[in-house]
C-alpha cells in the first residue's frame, strides 16, 4: 500500500478506517456519551434557576419549543457532518468540503478551541464539586459554608482539584473510545441518574417542599421577553454541547446504521427531563429550610444556599445527601469535561499524527494550564463563562447552520442526515438551516456582541460582549 492510500494518511479526503479511529461499541453507549456531554452545570444549576427566574412553567415551554426548533435540528446537522466525515473537526471540513474549501477547516479548529476553552473553567467547577464531595462526607463545610466556599474558589485548592479532574480527564481519553470515553459513561450515567432521581423522590417527602416547587414552576406570562428568549437559546445550546464539536466528534465514531434524528431526539428529550428534574430537586430542599431567593443565579445556587441546606440537616443525614449530590454532580460535569477534550484530542491526533496517549497528556496538561488564571481569579469566570461563551456557543451554531444551509449541496446534506434506519427529518432539517437559523442566530450574535438593544430588552439588562471588555453601552440602555 503507497503511503498516500494508507488508512492514517491525515490529509487524504477518504473515509477513515474506523478500526484505527475508534468507535462506540453499542448504540447506547453512544447515547450515554452525549448524552453525558449534555448533561452538566447547564442542567443541574443554569437550568432550573433559570426557570425560576424567567417565568417558572412559561419558560419550561419556550424552552422545549426551542429544543425542538432549534436544539434537535442542529444537533441532527451538526452530528451528520461527524458521521459522515468520521473525523476531527477540522478533517471533518476537509471530508465534507473536498478540501476546496480551506476558510471552513478554520471554523473547525475554532470549534476544538472552544471546547478546549470552556473546559478550562470548566475543569475548575467540576473540580470544586470533587472537593464538595469529600467536603459533604466529613462534614467540612458544615459550619462555616461561606468560608468553605471562598476557601474553595480560590488558591492552591482550586489549583488542585483542577488538577485531578485534569489528569482524570487525561486517563479516560488515553484509553480507545469504546474503553474509555464509552466506559465510564456506562458506569456514570445510569449512576447519576438514580442518585438525581432518588434525591428528587426524598426531596418530595419534605415539609413546605410545596414553596418550593412553586417557587421554581409559578407560571408567569410577563416574562416572555427577548433577551429571556434569546437567553433561552444559549442556554439551549450549551446545555446540548452544540456548535463546539463535541457532538460532531463523539458522532465521528458512530457506525451509519441508526437514525441521527431518532438519537437526537433521545438525547435532547433526555437531556430537558433530567433539568427538570434537577429543579424538583433543588428547590424543595431550599424551600424546607427557608433558603429560597432569587437573587444567586445558577453555579452560586449549588455551593451557596444549596451546601447551607445539606449543612442545616446536620450529621449524618446532611452528610448522606450532601455527599450523594456533590459526587453525581461531578459525574455529570466530568462526563462533560471529557466531551470538551476529545475535539482537540482528536484533531491532535489524526492531523499530527499523535498517539492517543500523547495527544490526551499534551492535551489536558494544555488546558490545565489555560485554567490557572480562573483558579486565582474567580471573577474571571463570569466573563468566560459568561459573554464569552455565549459569543462562541452562538457563533458555533450559526457556521453549522451556514455550513449546511448554504454551503453543502442539498441533496448530499439531506441524505447525510436521513442515512440510518429509524425516523427522517433532513427535509425539514435543512431549510430551518437555511433560513430560520441563520437569521434569529445572525441577530442574536449580533446582539450577544453589542447588547440587545433597550426597546427589545425591557427592564433586563443585557450586556454584550463590547460592554464587557470596557466598551461604553452602544445601546443607549443607560438613559
Ligand atoms: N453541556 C455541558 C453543560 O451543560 C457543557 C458542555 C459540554 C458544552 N460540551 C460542550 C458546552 C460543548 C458547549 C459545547 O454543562
């Protein structure tokens, strides 16, 4: 065999020998595994505040309405492009585009460079509940929460369980995907999901769990807004790891046989349940001891009035709980994590040609370091995981629409969709990709950059992207 035609050759436009690459050995591991991606800190904390704070039960609907018209149609693009080109990100444009497109292999890199980004503070969350975990257990932050906390954020502990995940991170990628990525989604998944269910049903048995739950789901029409919506499509985004090739990577390994849209589908619903159950969770502990308030959004939810309440049920059952929540949200987050270094990962790989052990060691020892700023600055992280990640996540689904709305022939991106037993949709698929995305994307990036504008925003405040980084607000919301 001549070098050019050899199945690792990384520059050929040919299907890759998926026995080289890697793939899921089952459908449900697959399944798991984005489904793991899925699930994170957008379902266990920025979803159910969210809803509390932006209509209850209205923003349950608009939020399912945008999965469905959004989140599923990009997730069936976005994993098409993957299983077809079986490849990483920026070989994957090659694939698709037959190299005549070189602008497009730079939307590639950009997505693994994301992903490796937001694993960077991301790392140091999934961190913070490890030590939460051993925390829970021994009962540490049980008298001085806040201090706990603070002591947690910042300095050398934060350095360390960074450091942990990291190189936990490292070990699962080092194994071939059907031993390690698949693997310990088999194991982590299906674990996460009884203690989340478990804790919900005990949470149920509380008293006053009732101001709770209406706390979380109270419907409220006024809040059907702009920003909120616009709000709720990058909460959508990132809570399905779209746009970062994640997806796209994960569906690099996929065998053709299975519909994309039936798994999509699966894997979106799922993902939605496992949120709501989330805030049945969380609010009803809050409730039953007086701790509700809408004023801490999202992550401080979880470590604030969340670690009082398991502190407030003192020894042992506070510890039990305490315990048992912190280490399935660390499952949660870790089988995340996992999913935001296997891009770069794979692009390591198979565009230099580095042995799988290598390129995890090089990559996770890349995005450790990228971490460090976040782990002596916590503030840090409201702008890379704020302004900064909602840019990318938008932008990221706004060149997959592009890419197959305008940029691959019709027919090819319909059958690149449809291929697979099960349930078709690429025809409704892909005129959403070329029209609908592009432009509500197109003027929320906008917006994301500049700010929503005031007669659009209502009270909310939004702040874009310029306003951030120092810019005076451009639009006049200030008046
Ligand atoms: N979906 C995860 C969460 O909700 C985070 C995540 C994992 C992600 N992979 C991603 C976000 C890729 C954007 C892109 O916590």
């Amino acid at each position: 065999m001549s070098k050019s035609d050899s199945p690792t050759d990384n520059t050929s436009t040919k299907p890759a020998d998926p026995e080289q690459r890697g793939q899921f050995g089952t459908r449900i591991g697959f399944i798991l595994a984005a489904i793991g991606s899925a699930v994170g800190f957008g379902s266990i904390a920025r979803f159910p505040m969210n809803a509390a704070n932006n209509g209850g039960a209205m923003f349950l609907l608009m939020y399912l309405f945008i999965m469905l018209l959004f989140g599923i149609p990009i997730m069936i693009a976005e994993l098409s492009m993957g299983r077809t080109a079986q490849r990483n990100t920026v070989g994957a444009f090659r694939v698709l585009t037959g190299k005549t497109r070189p602008k497009w292999m730079g939307v590639g890199f950009l997505y693994f460079l994301v992903a490796a980004f937001i694993l960077s503070y991301y790392s140091i969350l999934s961190g913070w509940t490890l030590r939460y975990f051993f925390g829970s257990m021994t009962g540490a932050y049980f008298n001085d929460p806040d201090a706990y906390l603070t002591a947690t954020q910042e300095g050398p502990w934060a350095l360390i369980w960074h450091a942990v995940v990291m190189v936990l991170t490292a070990v699962v990628l080092t194994g071939t995907v059907s031993k390690g990525i698949e693997k310990v989604n088999l194991v982590m998944m299906p674990a996460l999901f009884l203690i989340i269910v478990g804790l919900a049903v005990y949470a149920a048995t509380l008293p006053n769990v009732a101001a709770g739950y209406e706390f979380y789901l109270q419907p409220d029409l006024t809040a059907f807004t702009l920003p909120v919506m616009a709000a709720a499509v990058g909460q959508a985004f990132f809570s399905l790891s779209l746009g970062q090739g994640a997806m796209m990577t994960y569906a690099s390994y996929l065998p053709k046989r299975t519909s994309l849209a039936t798994n999509a589908s699966i894997i979106s619903l799922s993902t939605l349940c496992f949120a709501v159950t989330c805030g049945f969770l969380i609010f009803p502990l809050l409730s039953t001891f007086g701790l509700l308030s809408g004023e801490r959004a999202g992550l401080g939810l979880i470590f604030g009035p969340l670690a009082q309440a398991f502190a407030e049920m003192g020894q042992p059952l506070g510890n039990i709980i305490g315990a048992l929540f912190f280490l399935a949200t660390f499952f949660a987050s870790f089988t995340s994590a996992v999913s935001l270094a296997e891009p770069a990962i794979s692009y390591a790989i198979e565009e230099h040609k580095l042995d799988r052990r290598r390129a995890s060691i090089l990559i996770c020892a890349l995005i450790y370091i990228a971490g460090i700023a976040v782990a002596f600055n916590s503030n840090l992280l409201d702008l890379e995981g704020g302004a900064l990640t909602d840019f990318f996540v938008i932008l990221g689904g706004f060149t997959i629409a592009l890419y197959v709305g305008w940029f691959s022939p019709v027919a090819q991106a319909i059958a690149r969709m449809d291929e697979g037993e099960g349930v078709k949709l690429g025809r409704f698929v892909r005129p959403l990709m070329q029209w609908v995305m592009p432009l509500v994307l197109g003027v929320l990036l906008l917006f994301s950059i500049t700010g929503t504008p005031c007669f659009l925003s209502g009270d909310a405040n939004s702040v874009g992207l310029l306003e951030t980084f120092g810019a005076p607000d451009l639009m006049g919301c200030e008046g």
